[in-house]
C-alpha cells in the first residue's frame, strides 16, 4: 500500500472517475488496490446492467487484460465462466488460404471470452465491497470543475464530489473530453456493428471466427455453453450503414438464414438467435489524453473498429499504466493530479494506442477492398503469413496484449 492523499473533507478523494462501465469500475479497484480512493460516478442503474438475459455482447479479454483482473482479485470470480480462445481463424469469404493463430503446446490460450454482464457482476461486486470505493449510480452531473487545487463536480442532487484529479471513463462521446476541449480525429465508417447470441448445434471448439466480406468482418466469438449445455457463440456482424436498418428489422427466420448464408457449416445450424443490438462503427482519437487534473482512459481517449476486439484491452492498459504512474509518484510524495505524473501517463499511452487504432483501421481498409483481384491478393497475403511461424508468433503475442511496456499490472 503506498500513501494516499488524506484531506480534512471528507467529500475529497484521490480521484473522481466519471463512468463506472468495464474500464471506469476496473480503474477504482486496481488504484484501490494501491491504496488511492476513488468516487464513482455512473449515471446507469446497475440492476439494469446486469438484468438477467444474454444479450451476445461479449468481450475478449487478452492475456495481459487477464493478468491485471487476477492481480486486482477478480480471477476467483471469475476463472469458471471464462471461454478460452484456443485459436484464431482469419477468412477471407470462407475461400481457401485461411490463416490459422494456433499457440504452440505450453503457450496458453490467445485470450478468454467474457459475456459482458459477467465482467461487470464480478467489478460491481466487488467495488461494493471495497471502503476505498465511493460509488454514485443513476448519478446526473450537473457542473465539471478543475484548477490547480484539484477536480470537482456538482451532482444534480446537489452533493459536491472532489479529488486530486478527474478521470474521464464515460465512452465515445466524453462529457469531460468535451469540456476540456480536447481536440479530437475521427472519422465515420458508414458501417453498424450488429450483435447478438447465437445458439448453435456444433461446438465451437474455442475457435474465434473473423470472416471477411466486402460489406464488412463478420465474427464469430466463441462462449461458454449455457445451463442446458447448448454450444453458444457471439455475432458481431457489420453492415453498412444504408443496410442496417433492414437487417435490424429482419424477422428472426430471415435474420438467421442470412447467418447461416454467411457462416456456412462452420458452426453447424443455429438453433437460436437472442435479441439483436447494434452501434455505429468510428473511429477517433484524441491529440491528447491529459489536460490540467484530467486523464482520459478507454474510449473517452481512443474509439477502434471491433475488427480485432482490442477495444477494451486498449482501455485495461491504460488503467494499468495510469495505476502504475500515481503509485511512483506517491512514493515520491506526488499527488495525483501532478502535471509531471500526466505528463508520464500521456507519453505511456499516446503512442500505443495511436498504433493499435492505425494497425486496426488499416486491417479494416485492407479487407473492406471489394473485388476479386482485392480478394486474391489478400488471400495470398494470408497464406504467406500462415507459412511464416515468426509473424504469426508476432501476431498472436499483440492478439495477447503482451508486446511494447507493459505495465506492472498486467504482467503475470
């Protein structure tokens, strides 16, 4: 445990984290576990985010993402409903010369898949239990302030939060990134990612399923059987924006006959399809991740296409790396919201992430190039990489979020 800041208001904690989705939650209890105390703020009502039901929103936890939940004590809670992802098959169309990211035998799994209501039943569980932790659901904010003396905000019940620095976690569309008028890169891909839980007759054998067509990837994430010992899968299926609205309201014969179409035998018949959701796909990414008292973590700071679902691992280093950099400087008797800790964390960060979005968009490119010709030289892209073991050893440790610095946190 290293030293907190303590003050004589009792409202005023080492940080004020606005959003308490997967990486805000995540965010509280790793910083807890260094001693720092948080508030939580999350306009959302818990019992809403984690009503019974599958809804197919899943997520793939790499192996570094895996390392940070087991060393902030959510491993036991969460190791038995765990899907590992033995392999990885990359098609283009289901054509010939697929590649296949197989770890040799000893080298663990490429990841774990994760419904995304069981991540945050093990986070909200235990953030409740943690005294460090100050949570305020179905919260609406109703002023942000920072200065030199540290972050505050004003909730719509009155109460006033504050705290060595404010850390923006709510998403996409960031209030505190707003506010802070941080410029911003994006761009719209005119394509929907369409979600949902499939059913299917055939295991899946823990094989993750990224199938490429001209209209966009279409995935299959393998998850654990349900209670009956049905074989279950997540959809992530992308369309472009002009087809999404009909294929959203497709009848649910209809919308499982264009899967089956497009899935062909590899999972053999779909037997069920639950409620479909859906997200328009972009990209964006922030000129800077700090401002004054202010880091932004997750999507708040960086938005990536689904296409290799680093979405949230992108978010989990961050957490790992701005945990990392407040627990240095308090040992050097720096408090949270230090301009030079930021500095650190921005230097940390920035580049990373800046080149996973480049990597991932480019891939979406890359395979969005309609056309025969497009189509063979990528599959022959492909068979050249499936014959060479160091690019694909290559492939699979970034797959496992172990490349560049990584931060203590996510390390075994």
């Amino acid at each position: 445990m290293t030293g907190a800041t303590h003050h004589t208001d009792p409202a005023r904690r080492d940080l004020l984290i606005l959003g308490g989705g997967l990486v805000g939650m995540t965010l509280a209890l790793a910083a807890a576990r260094k001693g720092f105390s948080s508030h939580v703020v999350d306009r959302a009502d818990p019992a809403e985010l984690t009503a019974e039901g599958f809804d197919g929103r899943a997520s793939a936890i790499s192996t570094a993402s895996w390392n940070l939940l087991n060393n902030i004590g959510l491993a036991a809670r969460l190791e038995d409903q765990a899907c590992p992802i033995v392999s990885i098959a990359v098609s283009d169309g289901l054509r010939p010369g697929r590649i296949d990211f197989t770890p040799a035998a000893g080298e663990g799994t490429l990841g774990r898949m994760f419904a995304n209501r069981t991540l945050r039943l093990a986070l909200f569980e235990a953030a409740r239990d943690e005294p460090l932790i100050a949570w305020h659901s179905r919260a609406e904010i109703g002023e942000r302030r920072r200065d030199a003396f540290g972050a505050s905000v004003a909730l719509a019940d009155g109460r006033r939060l504050s705290a060595a620095l404010m850390v923006g976690a709510e998403g996409r569309n960031s209030p505190s990134r707003e506010e802070a008028g941080i410029a911003i890169a994006r761009w719209d891909y005119r394509h929907r990612a369409i979600i949902a839980g499939l059913a299917h007759d055939k295991p899946h054998g823990g094989v993750a399923w990224e199938i490429f067509y001209p209209a966009g990837p279409f995935a299959l994430l393998p998850l654990r059987d349900d209670a009956e010992g049905r074989h279950r899968s997540a959809l992530v299926w992308t369309v472009s924006e002009a087809d999404a609205a009909g294929v959203l309201k497709l009848s649910d014969r209809a919308f499982t006959a264009e899967i089956a179409k497009r899935m062909s035998d590899v999972l053999g018949t779909v037997t069920a399809v639950g409620p479909r959701a859906s997200y328009p796909l972009g990209f964006h990414h922030t000129a800077t991740i700090t401002a004054e008292r202010l880091a932004l973590v997750g999507d708040a700071g960086h938005g990536i296409h689904p296409i290799a679902g680093q979405g949230l691992n992108l978010g989990l280093r961050d957490v790992g790396a701005l945990v990392e950099v407040l627990d240095e400087g308090a040992r050097l008797g720096l408090e949270p919201g230090d301009a030079q800790l930021l500095a650190r964390y921005e230097r940390w960060r920035g580049l990373d992430a800046f080149s996973v979005a480049l990597a991932t968009d480019a891939l979406t490119r890359l395979f969005g190039v309609p056309g025969q010709t497009a189509s063979a030289i990528r599959r022959l892209g492909m068979a050249g990489v499936q014959r060479m073991p160091a690019l694909k050893r290559w492939f699979m440790n970034e797959a496992r979020g172990m490349s560049g610095t990584l931060p203590d946190l996510l390390r075994a």
